[in-house]
C-alpha cells in the first residue's frame, strides 16, 4: 500500500493513509467532526458523514417534471426494466427509488434502508415516516451498476398540487441527496417546455451544486429543427434565471429512449449528444475521490462559518436577565452579524448559510447552550483545509493513474463502442472501412484531371502548387493543415496522385459536416503506400 502521513499535531510520529476514501474518513472524524460537533452543525445544516458516505459508489441523481423520461432514461442506460418501475404519462413515480447493485433482485424498502449501515443513507431518517414511506431500493445485477448507483426522483408537479400532497420537505431531501451525489441529471422535456414553481425551487435548492449538474432536452425528437433551436434558447434562457454561475450548465440534447425517432433530421446531433452524456457518466467512478474531496472542503468552510456565527451569537448573550429579548434582536440583526464575521475572518460572502433559512432555526434553540469561540477547533479545520488537503490531493492523482479503466460498462454504455453502429462508423473517414477496394478510388479518376493541370514532377505536385488548389475548398487553414498531414503518407512534402486524391477526399469528408481522424485510418492508406508503411517500421 501507498504510505501518506498527515497530522503534525501532538503526535510524533505521523500516520500513514492506505487509500484516498481511508484519508477522507480520518480526516472527518479527527479535524472537522469536532468543530461541527461543538457548534451543532448537525442540527443546521447537514447530518453528520458516516463511513458508508466515503465508500460508496458514485451516485447519478435525475431530477425532473413528471412525464420528462426520467424513469425511461434509468431504463434505458441500463437496458433492462428494474423493481418497482413504473412509467406513463400520470405522475407516476412518487418515490424516490434507489437503483443499486445487488445479487439478488428485489425491493428494499425506506425503514429497512436507514438501518443498513453499509448503504450511506442512514442519516435520511431525520426526514421521517412520510418520507421513508416513499423511499425504496430497488436491487439488481446489472454491469452499470458494479460502478454507479442511480437515484430515481418524484416527478415534480406543476400548479398547487405540488406542496399540498407530499407530506415532507421534498427540497430538503433533495438537498440532502445533492450533497451526497456525483452528478446532477436535470431532465426536460423538449416538446413541453414550462418550469414550473415547484421546478424552480428544486433548482434553487441545488444551489451551490452547479458543478454537478447537468441538463438534458428530452424527446428531441418529437419537434423539428427550427422549434428545437427556439426550445433550446428558451431553456437557456430560464435556467440562466435560476442558477446563477458565470459558466453556462451543459445541455445535452436527444432522445433518450430505444424507440425509432419520430423526426430523424438530427439524428446526427443526438448521437453525438448521447456519446458526449455517456463520456461523462463514464467518467465518474475515476473522479469520485476528487469529488468526495471537493465535498468534504465545500463543508469544512461551512462549518467554519458556522462556529463563528454560533460564537458571536453567544458573546452577545446577557448572563442573566433578558434572554429571551437579546435573542429576538439577535435574530433579527443577524445580517449584522455575518458582515462583522465577514470583514473580521476575511470570508467570502458566497461560504455563509442562507440568512432567512438561518433565522428561522436560530428561532428554535437556546443560546445560552451555545458554545464559545474554541480555536483550537478551528485550528484543526484550517491546518486540514491548507495543509492535509493538498497531499490527499497527490494520493488521488496516484490513485487514478493506477486505475485507468475504471469507466461504467454495460448497457447502453456497451451498445456504441463497437460493431457497424458504434459512433461514426462507415460514415465520414470511416466510409469504406470494410470494402475490400480502396474507397478514395471510386473518385479518383476525377482527382486524377486535376492532378495533371498542376504540371506534377517526376508524379509529384510540389507544395504551393497543391495549396492553390486545396483553398478553393475554401475550409480555413488550420483544416486544411490537418488535411496535409494526413495526406502526405511518406512525409516527403509532396503529393502524388494518389495522395491527392486522399487530400480531396478528406476535404469531402469535412465538407459534409464529419470530424477529421486524428491519424490516418488503415482502409484510407494508398494501396502503394501500405507495404512501405511496414518497411519504415511505423
């Protein structure tokens, strides 16, 4: 195993850490658990982490109006129904169902899940019966599963339905889960369009979040190209309302379902959209330590904020007489207070807990319980955040070397890799990639006529005689560069007929909106160039 030491302290001796997930825990329980146990973060803010939070498997979270596809696209990453589904045009998931690897099918549901202390929700309980009522797991063996766990939310209503019939903070659950998550999956529905209030809530209450999130246009393929660029700039539009950051949240457009598509025009678009959202799914187990990380700094910054307040507030508090009053004014002017903290610690404004939010439970604790300033507490969460911090970090880029493969796999992960639909295939530079005939060849003769009026020497047009020719594509010069590269096979700086030939070609292939390969591909070599290849020993 890798040895890490961290903690200077008291301790001679530093200890080793074997694994990123092993340096997290540590950390927590030793430096920041402390702190926020001293200033009852648990009761404000978040519950406190157990061990399953840093073992588990990265967690995708969907979110969604009812009828968006939302269960649909579960369904169809993993390619095979799973327990308790169940999809139509009412609001029919009315539970957040936990979609996770086990051997045996089957229903776990929300009382036995927060018992489990192998599953990292056992700190849902907080949110009671109601809630635990509409909680279940759902477990199956599927590959997409050994690397992710996915969570399957209520359909957010629209109108006054929305607050009245649940029973439970539903932001507040989805808070809790977004804390805890790897990637947010916000779904819309491309042929009707409206957040409503209830959406907008959710939005809000992922705030802090947008790092994670991602949004996809759903059932794209239900209107045509020109509504789908107005759909596409009204989203835009409203989401940038909603959540404030200066960099624009990705959108991935399509259709994500097995069904034919009903308007195929851009079939292109959405594979290409589909292949980029399965990219970064994929890539989530290799950046979950990363994240965990982010996570724990995120709350360790909270929680500093957080004992400040708590130990302003109780400096402030009469021994004796007037409780009750001081507390009232307290509340009241607890904006005061978060400027005088901010100035004092030099905090960014954006690290404080909302004000209202914050009022609201000040209103129902004692303040006289509160602790004073501790700073050896704070002390500990500072040399963690400068100091421990930054050498995980190191372990982590370790971590990920040793571990390059560690991509989801299975279901509809497997279905573009390979075989005559994998993405690209036979189309573009792949065209002719199993025809036993040299495809530039089809086109050749007609390369051929133009080839002769640039006077070749010795069967070589020279440079800046095959440029001339080449720009009347008019594609730009970082193209047609690229195109060069590739086309010269012998690197002589020359063209020969052939290589002309490929040169034409592969402008073709820009031309009719395909990607240029990154090194020429076998079935695209010039017949005469493919034993040289071997004797150069390329």
């Amino acid at each position: 195993g890798f040895q890490w030491s961290c903690c200077y302290g008291d301790k001679k001796t530093p200890e080793p850490f074997q694994d990123v997930s092993q340096g997290l825990k540590k950390l927590y329980r030793t430096k920041l658990f402390p702190l926020e146990d001293s200033y009852q973060f648990h009761d404000f803010h978040s519950p406190a982490l157990e061990d399953a939070d840093f073992d588990n498997k990265p967690m995708v979270l969907l979110v969604g109006q009812y009828s968006t596809g939302k269960t649909t696209f579960i369904r169809h990453l993993m390619e095979q129904d799973f327990p308790g589904m169940r999809i139509g045009p009412e609001p029919t998931t009315d539970s957040f169902i936990a979609v996770m690897h086990g051997d045996q099918d089957g229903m776990i549901p929300g009382n036995a899940l927060v018992v489990d202390p192998k599953k990292p929700f056992r700190k849902l309980n907080a949110f009671g019966n109601a809630f635990l009522n509409r909680f279940t797991c759902a477990q199956m063996s599927n590959p997409v599963l050994e690397s992710i766990s996915i969570i399957d939310t209520p359909g957010i209503l629209s109108g006054e339905k929305q607050r009245i019939s649940r029973g439970y903070d539903f932001a507040a659950v989805l808070e809790w889960f977004a804390e805890r998550v790897d990637r947010i999956i916000l779904l819309f529905d491309a042929h009707k369009l409206d957040i409503s209030d209830e959406f907008s809530e959710v939005i809000r209450a992922l705030k802090n979040h947008e790092d994670k999130m991602r949004v996809v246009l759903n059932k794209a393929d239900q209107i045509n190209t020109q509504q789908l660029m107005r759909v596409y700039g009204a989203l835009m539009w409203s989401l940038g309302k909603i959540i404030n950051t200066p960099e624009v949240v990705r959108v991935y457009i399509g259709s994500f379902w097995a069904q034919p598509l009903l308007i195929p025009d851009n079939r292109k678009l959405f594979e290409a959209e589909e292949q980029d959202l399965f990219q970064d799914i994929q890539g989530l187990p290799k950046n979950a330590a990363i994240r965990k990380l982010n996570d724990l700094i995120k709350r360790a910054r909270l929680a500093k904020v957080h004992a400040y307040i708590i130990s302003s507030l109780k400096k402030e508090m009469p021994s004796v007489f007037g409780k009750e009053n001081k507390k009232k004014e307290l509340i009241a002017n607890l904006g005061e207070t978060y400027l005088k903290i901010e100035r004092e610690h030099q905090i960014s404004p954006g690290d404080f807990p909302k004000l209202k939010k914050m009022q609201e439970l000040l209103a129902g604790h004692d303040f006289s319980k509160f602790s004073t300033m501790k700073p050896k507490l704070l002390e500990a969460v500072e040399d963690m955040l400068a100091n421990d911090i930054a050498r995980l970090m190191t372990l982590v880029r370790q971590e990920e070397a040793a571990m390059p493969s560690q991509a989801v796999h299975g279901g509809a992960f497997e279905g573009t890799m390979s075989g005559p639909f994998g993405h690209g295939y036979g189309e573009g530079a792949g065209e002719g990639i199993d025809e036993l005939e040299w495809v530039v060849g089809r086109d050749k003769p007609s390369y051929d006529e133009i080839f002769y009026t640039l006077s070749p020497i010795n069967g070589k047009v020279s440079g800046a005689a095959a440029k001339k020719e080449l720009v009347k594509s008019k594609l730009p010069n970082t193209v047609l560069g690229k195109i060069w590269k590739l086309a010269d096979v012998d690197k002589d700086g020359y063209l020969d007929d052939e290589e002309f030939a490929l040169a034409n070609h592969l402008i073709k292939v820009k031309l009719e909106g395909h990607e240029l390969p990154g090194k020429l591909p076998e079935h695209l070599v010039p017949p005469s160039k493919r034993h040289k290849e071997i004797d150069m020993g390329e």
